[in-house]
C-alpha cells in the first residue's frame, strides 16, 4: 500500500473539515436557541479552507499556503473555543479573537520571508493548538452539566489526546528537529494531520451529541414547567383540536386529559361570552398575532368561572401556524373582588340601599326610556321626622338599627323596578319609571308613608317615627336630574311645614317656594 504524503492528507483533512462544517450547520441551523454550535461550524469550517490552502503549497504563494492556511488553522481553535463558551454560558476572553489574527499574520510573515524558520513556525501553530484545545476541553469539563457532561467528557478527551501531539510537536521544534521540507513525509507530521483528522471528525459527532443532549434537557424542563405550571396551559393543532392540557387545566375544569384530548377548547365554553369576543379572537390569530381577553366559562360540574387567557400562534421556521398555546389565569376570586368593590363604591355600607351615584346612572337609562315611550318619572324625596332625637336621645348605635330598619320598610314599599338610595343621613330618594300618570305613583307614596310610620321595636324598645315625603315628575316639573331633586325636596319641606307625615307633589307653577308643592296628607 503507497504511504499517504503529507500534502494528500492535508486533502483529506479539508474534506472531514468540509463534512463536519456541513453537519454542525444543519445542527446549528435546526436549533431554537444560540448554543455556540454556529461558531464551532465557523471554525471547523476554517480548517476546511486551511487544508485546501495547505495542501496547494508550491502551487499557490506560500503568503496564502503558509501565512493564510496556518491563520485559519489558528481561527479554528479560536472559534472552536468561543463556540464552546457561548455553549457553556460563559463569556468570550476580552480582545482574543482581535489579537491572536493580528499576532499570528505578523510571526508568521517574519518566519517566513525576514527569517525563514520551519521550527518557528510549527511552534508557532502547535502552541495555539496546544493552548486552545486545553482550553476548550476544561471548559467543557469545569463545570460540565448533568445534562451533557458524558458527550461532554468524550469532545474534551479528544481535544486533551490533540494537546498531548501539539506538545510533541512544540518539544520537536524547540529542539530543532522539526527543520524538515514542509511537504516530506514524516511520523509526526503525519500524526499530527491524523490527529487533526480525527479531532474534526470527534468534534462533529461530540458537538451534536452535546447539541443534542442539551436539546432534550430544555424540552425536559420545558415539559415538566409546563406540566408544573400553577396556570392552565392548553395546546391545540392548527384546526383547534386539542393536543395538551396541564394538571392545572385538570384541576381547574375538572376533565381530565383523556376526556379533552382530540376535543376543541368549546368544551368548557358556557355560552356567557359575547360572540364578538371570539371573532376578534380569531382575527387576531389568523394575522400571526397574540390575543389576550378574558372567557366566562362553565367546569364540568356546571360551576362558572371566569379566567384571564393569552393566546398565541406556535410557528415553524417558514412562518407556518402548526399549533395555539393558550396559557390561563383562574380570575373568579378577583371578579368577584371587584363585583364587591364596586357594589361599595354604589351602595350605602350601613343599609344596603343604593348611593346617589348609581340612582344617576340608573336615571340615564330611565330617562331615555321615558322619551321613547312618552312616560313618566317621579322622584320622591323622604326625610325621616324627629330621627335628631332619637340619635341625641338612644345613640347612634340605636339610630343606625333604625335607619336600617326604616330602608327595609321603604324598599319593600315600593316595585321591584323601583330604585330606592339612601343620599344623607336619614334622607332617602325613590325613582319611579315608566309612569302614565301623576296619580300612579299615588299608591307607592302612601305606602312610604305609612310603612314609615308604624311603631319600630329596637332592643326592647318601641318608638314612633314618621316620614315626609315630596314628589317631582319628568317632563312636568323639569328635565334634569339635580332640579327634580330639587323640587322634590321643596315639597317635601312644604309637607313638614304643615305637619310632617305625609306627602305632597311639586308644584312648578308657583314662584313662591312656600307654595311650590300641592299638598295630600295621608
């Protein structure tokens, strides 16, 4: 068999370099996130274009075969070694990949044309070899994750065996026996080329295992967090059919995987949330973005919830939808949180009536009732009679029981429809819609009234109190909310200038406030 010269193994050592180049871009081209393999491919692939270089000696100028061949074979350790920091989260060693190409390109070019010297030359290139695939393999080593440190151990022993020949190589140069013609067959030529050979070779297929080994870990940790996940996580494929759900999604809902599985997420629809929720949901998700909102939507066991849900489009490098992630939030205890806050903000903390502030919301709605269908609107204005003297008299805790009370008695006085707020201390306002007539409020107001006034046992104690009670009506007395409030009060004064307990209807027509209401004493 013809022994392999220096220059045919170079060939050989560009095509494994052009072989390993090609591998470690597909795998770094397939990976979702940066690990230093796109580097590695870089450097792996300056070895590729070295060998050509290399092995073209005496037919190309010896500043591209020499200076140029021998600077890529350096650029390979040199980012070999920053592929293997990137892959291990470490940062690159300041100023190295600016100084070693400017540090190289200038020995090389003395050794070569001021003071020619074979010696200093493989010293020079066998000490970055020796220098960086140390490096690289502690790196690899200190500390080497749980995930990849066996694929991890086999790349740094491969770059441990490369030091070893660097070091024969630069204890040859120091002592002068490495002065042979560049392209004459020699042991430790020859070994050092295989050795390089096999390096590329190992570097390829331990990379990937590690490129690997580290994939499967994030898809493990990805698995188990979202598995873990304190919020419910549903995937669907891009026809809306599930394909995951969580333990979260479990417990939440009560379906289990198997029950889910092949369904679409209108499983746990409830019918509650608007259609144009969902329209502008899949509006969103069809133009390749994410829609955040919120679903009202019904448990297994029937029980409504609500829930907080951000929905994306899962996309393949071409920019295809294969898949939805829904990640939700259980939002039922701040619902209804806020259904409490704002019942406080609207309602009177001591008697449950209604506050001014949603009988003016509420007065809205009635008033643009009442212009379509040509009704009425009374507003009736009750102030409690002698309730001073039964604070100053009992104390306030004792008023507050009456107060409470009297509320119940004027609620029940009046329609379910009716709106009843309490807007002072011991002022009440009743609202009456969709009214024909001024007489048709006749009945609720006597009803006030008399209520009002029936004897009150409150901790063993039996006391009288009465109320007057003054009306106002839309359109007759006026339009606005603050002037019917208005003149309802006015006549409800007028009722207790003439001997409280009663009720009387505002009368507009009369400038005279004293005589601004028409009186009807129950």
């Amino acid at each position: 068999m013809p022994e392999l010269d220096i220059r045919t193994l170079h060939a050989i050592l560009a095509i494994v370099g052009f072989s390993a180049t090609i591998t470690l871009l597909a795998l770094w081209k397939s990976q979702p996130y940066k690990n230093g393999v796109g580097y590695i491919a870089f450097g792996i692939g300056c070895s590729f274009l070295a060998g050509i270089l290399v092995s073209l000696r005496g037919v190309v100028p010896d500043l591209i075969s020499i200076v140029l061949g021998n600077l890529l074979f350096a650029l390979t350790s040199l980012y070999v070694l920053k592929g293997v920091r990137v892959f291990t989260r470490r940062p690159m060693y300041a100023h190295l990949e600016w100084a070693l190409p400017v540090f190289f390109v200038i020995y090389f070019l003395y050794f070569t044309y001021i003071d020619p010297n074979v010696s200093a030359r493989v010293l020079g290139i066998s000490t970055v070899y020796f220098t960086f695939s140390l490096s690289i393999a502690f790196n690899l080593l200190v500390p080497a994750k749980p995930q990849w440190q066996w694929s991890a151990r086999m790349v740094a022993l491969i770059y441990f065996g490369f030091a070893f020949s660097s070091s024969v190589r630069i204890y040859l140069a120091l002592s002068g026996q490495s002065d042979l013609p560049f392209m004459e067959t020699s042991g430790i030529h020859a070994w050092t080329i295989l050795m390089g050979i096999f390096v590329l070779g190992g570097s390829a297929l331990g990379f990937s295992l590690m490129s690997h080994d580290a994939l499967q870990s994030q898809y493990r940790i990805l698995s188990q967090g979202a598995k873990q996940a304190a919020s419910s996580i549903i995937i669907t494929d891009a026809a809306g059919k599930i394909e995951y759900v969580n333990r979260a999604f479990e417990q939440l809902t009560g379906y289990s995987v198997d029950e889910v599985l092949g369904q679409t997420p209108s499983i746990i629809q409830s019918d509650q949330t608007k259609p144009e929720v969902y329209e502008q949901l899949w509006r969103e998700l069809k133009a390749g973005k994410t829609w955040r909102g919120e679903f009202y939507n019904r448990k297994k066991n029937g029980e409504l919830y609500w829930e907080i849900a951000s929905i994306s489009p899962v996309k393949q490098r071409n920019g295809e939808t294969t898949h939805y992630i829904a990640i939700k939030e259980n939002i039922t205890e701040l619902k209804e949180a806020e259904a409490k806050i704002r019942h406080l903000a609207m309602h009177d903390s001591l008697t449950g009536l209604s506050l001014k502030s949603l009988c003016l919301d509420r007065w809205q709605h009635a008033l643009a009732l009442a212009k379509r269908n040509h009704t009425k609107i009374a507003l009736m204005f009750v102030d409690l009679d002698g309730f001073k003297s039964v604070n100053d008299n009992h104390g306030h805790s004792y008023g507050d029981k009456l107060l409470i009370e009297i509320a119940r008695r004027i609620a029940s006085s009046v329609r379910a429809a009716d709106t009843v707020c309490r807007i002072g201390g011991d002022e009440f306002l009743i609202m009456v819609e969709g009214l024909k007539d001024r007489e048709d409020v006749t009945e609720i107001a006597s009803k006030v009234i008399t209520n009002a006034s029936r004897p009150l046992a409150i901790d063993d104690q039996v006391i009288n109190i009465s109320a007057s009670l003054g009306v106002s009506f839309y359109p007759d007395n006026g339009s606005s909310f603050e002037s019917l409030l208005d003149q309802a009060d006015r006549a409800m004064y007028g009722v207790k200038r003439e001997g409280k307990n009663g009720y009387a209807y505002s009368d507009t027509s009369s400038s005279d406030p004293k005589d601004a209401a028409e009186f009807s004493k129950n």
